[in-house]
C-alpha cells in the first residue's frame, strides 16, 4: 500500500493535481487517493479539502447537472444515473436535478 515516506502534503499535492483536472466528488477522490494511500491521512486530507470547499459534492451535483441540461445532452433520469456513478448520494442528486 502506502509507504512511510507519504506525508499528508504529498497526499494534499496529488489530491489537488487531479482536482486540477476536473472536480471530483467525495467517493470518487477518496477511491483513487486510497490507491495509494493509507485510509487515515486519506480521510484527514479529504476533510481538509471539504473544509476548504474544495471538494463539494452539491456543488459538482449542481454544476453537472445544469451543464447537462443546458445542453440538452441528457434528461433527468441519465443525469441522475450519471451523478450516482460518481458516488454522489440519492438526495444531492435529486436536488441538483430539481435546480436544473
């Protein structure tokens, strides 16, 4: 797994060079960092993250799904298919779609 060379900056770098990417939602940062990582460091700098609203699944839910609706890409029912893939729960999901 994780070796101890691996502090939580290193952690906190990785985590924020794939949120450069793209967002994430919760479940899916925490399952690529625990890729890597151990599970305690992994949660401390997720919840850092959270903290720093850097990581936000309302946030991504809402985005996503307006950006998709907006472009009429899909109807609700594959946004909320798509969002749930992402791991974002069932209530955030409906939300996001209500808004949308």
């Amino acid at each position: 797994m994780s070796s101890p060379e691996f502090d939580l900056p290193t952690i906190r770098r990785h985590a924020l060079r794939l949120l450069s990417r793209r967002a994430h939602s919760h479940h899916e940062m925490e399952r690529k960092l625990l890729r890597h990582y151990d599970r305690e460091p992994v949660a401390a700098v997720l919840e850092d993250l959270k903290d720093r609203n850097l990581l936000d699944d309302d946030a991504l839910a809402e985005e996503r799904a307006l950006m998709l609706c907006r472009r009429r890409l899909w109807g609700p029912q594959r946004i909320g298919s798509d969002l749930r893939r992402l791991g974002i729960s069932a209530k955030i999901v409906a939300r996001a779609i209500d808004r949308s």
